[in-house]
C-alpha cells in the first residue's frame, strides 16, 4: 500500500456481488508500472439491494465506492474499473436512456469526472472484498452527509470561549484601550486625544468617567473596572453572543454579560443584539389587537351580502349560509359539498327569491376562489369582495351568526331530535327577533312586515325610526367595549418594514412565527401584504411581528430554492380580479352561462376549506 498523491491519477475498482459491494482505491508506482493500493473498502448489501438487477448492482457499487473515497476523489479525474461492459455506454454516454433508477444514480454523480472502463472479472480483485463483504457497514451516504453538514453548522454558529489570551491580543490593538492604559499608568488623565476619530473619542470620555474605578492587570494588559475584564471593540458582539447562547431574554443576557465583562454602551449593544435575533423573534408571540373598524350600515336592504359555510354534520350536510348586512336576515341553505358548481346552484336559487346583491363579501376558501364563482359574479353583475385572509372577523356578521346556528343543532342532537326540523323553526323565530343591534326583526326591515310566529299577535302600527343611527350608536358601543376589553391599539406597521409572519400551525417546537422575515410591501388599513423572494403574502396586520429598523431581508438571506420554485407561478392577490384574460366577457349583450359542467373541486366533505390566498410573484 501507499500515501494518496494528489498529483497522480487516481484507479477505483468496484464490483458487487449478491451480498456486498467491494471498491479498491489504487494509484500508479513511480517505481514501477504496477499500482499500489490506496484503501480498501466493502460493505454488505441490504435485503432490497439484493433484490436488484446485475447492471442496477454494479452500478450501486460505483455510486457507493464514489461517495466513501469522496475526500480523494472529488474534484480530480480518476477512472472506474468495472466488469459489467452495459456500464461503459450508460455512465460515459451523456445522452444514453436508461431506467428511472439508473438516471437518477447518473444525476447523483454529477459532481464527480471520471471514466468507466471494463475489465473481466479475473483481473478485478474487487470481486473478493464484494465477496466477503465487512459485516454491519449499512450507513447511508446521504445520511452520513447531512450529519457532517449539521456538525459543521453546530460548530461554526456557536462563537467558541473567549479566553484572556485573546482579550490581551485584542486589547493590545485597540486604539482606545491603549490611550486608557497610558492614562492609568500615569495615574491621572490630563488629557483627551483630540485627533483619534469621533466614535473612538466618545469612549475616552465615557472611560474618564469612570477612571476612578479603573485599574490595570499586573501584566499592565488588560483593563479592569472593579472585578470584570473591560472589552475591546473588536470583541463586543462576540461576548454579547456568548451571552446570548441558549436565546435568553435582553433582561437576562444583559446580567450575564455584566456579572463578567464592561464596555461602553453595553446596554444599547446587547438590546440591538437580542432584537435583531431573529430566531428569538420567531419565538416570541406577540399578542396584538387592533381596535375594531366598523363598517357602514348598506343603504338598502339585500345590497350586501355575507356568505360563508358551517359543517360537516354528522350526515355529512353542509350549511350554506347568507346573511343580508343591513337587516341581518339569515338564509341557509342545506348543500352535500363545498364544490363550486354546488355553491353557485344554491346562490342562484337564493338571487332569484331575494333578488341580485350589488356586494357578495365572503371568505378565500377554494369554492370562492375558483374560476367557476369568478364567472357566476361577473354573468350576474355583483362585485365579490374577499375579506383578508385568516382573518374571520372581518366577515363578523356572517360568523357570529353561525355560533348560533351550531348551538341550535347541537342542542338538536341532544334532544335526540331531526336537526334539520329544528333549523327550519329556529330560522323562523330568528327572522321574527328583533336584533341587538337594529331593533327590529330581519324579517321587518327586509320585507317592510312582521311575520307571523306560534305565538299570537295583537296587529299594530308601527312608526319608523331612524335605523342609520340606532346601527350606528349600538356599533360605537360595542367598539368601546371590545377595544377596552382587547387593550386594542393602532397597527405601527408601515410600509418597508421588516416583519415576520405568525405560522398558521405549529408544533410543540415550533416557532410562533416563521424564522424568515418579510417586507411590507402594501397596507391597506388593517389588511397588511408582506413579500419575501418574490412571494407575496396577505394578513391582519395582528399576524404580523415588527422587527428593528436596523434588520432588512437580505441581511437574514431569506432567498431559498422553495420560494424561488414557488415564485414561478403568480397568483391573484385579495380584492383583484381572478379571471383571466381570455375568460374575460368583453361582448355585449347577455352571456349565457353553463351550470352544469363538472365541479372544479372533489365533492369530499372530510375538511373544512382552508381560508387563505397567497400571490407567488
């Protein structure tokens, strides 16, 4: 055997065998025309591996014998010795076919140049390490990899100990530092060097300051104020980090760093620091509640409209619900799925009794979002509003009536009676109920009437009253209270900012919020729409972490192959228009419009529609 030599061409000899695969590392002798070997290497063939084709097994001991002598031969040409000729033309022909497998084996040793060229077997003595292959070696290369790629991470994130060694070396190189000393030794500070730059001045004078607590090591290099070391510049950051190991709180790392070392503006240091960690940032949930915005009471009755879903029952029913914003009248609809074609079936049924709303406000669920809904509005001629996504507050009508509505079949069930019976009578008590808000019935303010109930009526006059500012004034209360109650405050969120964004689930540990921040790119009152490599997202402003004014998005290197895949195919964002171009009505005259083709979306009623939208850029 022999030393690797950089400088020669390097031999791998593989085979495989039905129980291991073999490799032998060689090199050529200068001292004769034979080589010598480098390293031996084998391993046993797992239980699928055994089950491979002969060429799918000579060409795992090629992938195998490529990565273990990785440190020789990556970089360098070399040449692979194989008795399995199929291989010269797969391996050594770019534009050669071969299986799924084998093309995949191709991509893997992409990063390698070499040359595959066959030998018999008889003179491959790597037939005998395949043969009798080392017993337990199973490692998996890729996983093997990653474990190195985590421990070069681990140790090159975590600043190693800071030693007084290297506080004297750096001390000595400090400008200010030095200036002190000299002070110190001449035991009074006569002066200040005026012509040492602004910053290194400043800290003159915060140290002269202190000179009466002051002192010098007895090696006359290193600076002391009371029992702790006093830090030069070019080792703040790296003590504020060891400090902040294990991501204590500004609070905490501030005790720390102070029970041992000093220096100016520490202070400001370690609360820029700790700010700026954006780990720590994702992790800490900041509880943020805007103050309610209330909306204007519609002009007429039926001219906005609130629609959303409830369920699945345990029939597997849904609820389609709509509830008019002006006088708060509920009507529901029972549906099988969520599909679109199903929605836009129900809701044409629903606009042919009550008439065409000008506004239709609902959430982001897939139904709405579709194709199909965004031809059903634009063929009868009312605006689609989106709320902002993962924010059901802003479609609270609709929301707060559904509470009530499942409390009724909830109470159904438990009375082990036909909940759909109990919906009927529920609706029409419901509609003959004066509202909190209003104070008048959603039947009375729809219908111009009162309708009749079970319970028995006396026929009166009523008298009109002013509706606009009985909404108004029961709204102004209701803000006052939830505003109070929620400690609510404005949004500071501006545009430019830098934030992060609150995870939609997370696990035990997981983070609050997502460890990559955003830009702010748009705010629209509370609706807040955030890019980061291209991919924009929508949220209340309350999903959102403000972060230093210091930080920006390419210092934290938010660009990764994820967004930069998912960039490549934009989307629509809120309150824009989802049809496409060439979908779009541009004659005149009425369109005819086709209920009847398939549903876009699967008729399963095993998941609640997810309520979000996000642009790809």
């Amino acid at each position: 055997m022999a030393y690797y030599d950089q400088k020669k061409k390097s031999t791998l000899l593989v085979d495989a065998s039905p129980v291991g695969l073999g490799a032998i590392l060689s090199q050529p002798d200068a001292d004769s025309s034979s080589n010598k070997v480098i390293a031996y290497a084998s391993r046993a063939l797992k239980a699928v591996e055994q089950r491979y084709s002969q060429t799918e097994s000579k060409a795992l001991a090629i992938i195998w014998a490529c990565e273990h002598f990785h440190l020789y031969l990556y970089g360098s040409h070399f040449i692979v010795i194989t008795d399995h000729k199929p291989l010269e033309l797969i391996f050594n022909n770019p534009r050669a076919s071969s299986p799924a497998r084998l093309e995949r084996w191709r991509l893997r040793l992409q990063q390698y140049t070499f040359t595959v060229q066959y030998k018999p077997g008889k003179d491959n003595p790597a037939d005998y390490m395949s043969r009798h292959p080392v017993d337990g070696q199973h490692t998996d290369n890729c996983s093997g990899n990653a474990e190195q790629h985590i421990n070069f991470i681990i140790d090159n994130t975590v600043p190693k100990a800071m030693t007084l060694d290297e506080v004297r070396h750096e001390t000595m190189k400090d400008p200010v530092l030095q200036t002190v000393i000299k002070e110190l030794k001449g035991k009074a500070w006569t002066h200040l060097k005026q012509t040492m730059p602004d910053a290194c001045h400043a800290k003159l004078k915060a140290f002269h300051k202190l000179r009466h607590e002051l002192t010098v090591n007895a090696s006359q290099d290193i600076v002391l104020r009371g029992n702790r070391l006093i830090l030069p510049t070019s080792l703040y950051q790296k003590a504020i980090q060891l400090a902040h190991v294990g991501h204590m709180g500004i609070v905490k790392t501030k005790q720390l760093i102070r029970e041992k070392v000093w220096f100016p503006g520490i202070d400001a240091e370690v609360e820029k620091a700790v700010q700026g960690c954006i780990p720590c940032q994702a992790a800490t949930l900041q509880h943020h509640s805007e103050p309610l915005n209330m909306s204007d009471l519609p002009i007429e009755p039926w001219s906005e409209v609130s629609v959303d879903f409830t369920g699945p029952f345990p029939s597997g029913d849904y609820l389609l619900v709509v509830v008019d914003d002006h006088s708060r009248y509920p009507e529901v609809q029972i549906v099988k799925s969520t599909a679109a074609t199903a929605v836009i079936h129900k809701l044409d049924k629903i606009f042919s009794t009550f008439g065409i709303p000008k506004i239709v406000k609902t959430d982001n669920g897939p139904p709405f979002n579709s194709h199909c809904f965004a031809d059903f509005s634009s063929h009868l001629g009312f605006k689609h509003r989106k709320i902002t996504p993962y924010w059901p507050k802003a479609n609270g009508e609709v929301e707060r009536f559904m509470r009530t509505l499942k409390k009724t079949v909830m109470t159904s069930n438990a009375e082990s009676k036909p909940w759909k019976q109990c919906l009927y009578s529920f609706l029409r008590n419901y509609r003959a109920t004066p509202h909190g808000t209003t104070q008048k019935s959603p039947a009375e303010l729809l219908f111009g009437r009162k309708i009749n109930t079970t319970l028995p009526s006396n026929p009166q006059d009523t008298q009109k009253t002013d509706l606009s500012n009985t909404d108004h004034v029961a709204k102004q209360r209701m803000k006052r209270y939830a505003d109070l109650r929620n400690r609510a405050k404005e949004s500071s969120i501006k545009t430019g900012d830098v934030v992060l964004c609150r995870q939609l689930s997370t696990g035990m540990l997981s983070t609050p919020y997502e460890i990559k921040p955003y830009k702010v790119i748009k705010v629209k009152g509370s609706m807040v729409t955030a890019s980061r490599s291209g991919r924009c997202i929508t949220r209340n402003s309350s999903f959102f972490k403000r972060l230093p004014s210091h930080l920006s998005v390419e210092q934290n290197k938010l660009t990764d192959d994820e967004d930069d895949v998912r960039g490549q195919a934009p989307h629509s964002d809120v309150f824009q228009d989802n049809i496409p171009q060439s979908t779009r009505n541009t004659t005149a005259g009425p369109k005819h419009y086709d209920f009847s083709h398939n549903p876009r979306y699967d008729l399963r009623p095993n998941r609640r529609a997810t309520r979000c939208l996000i642009e790809e850029m």
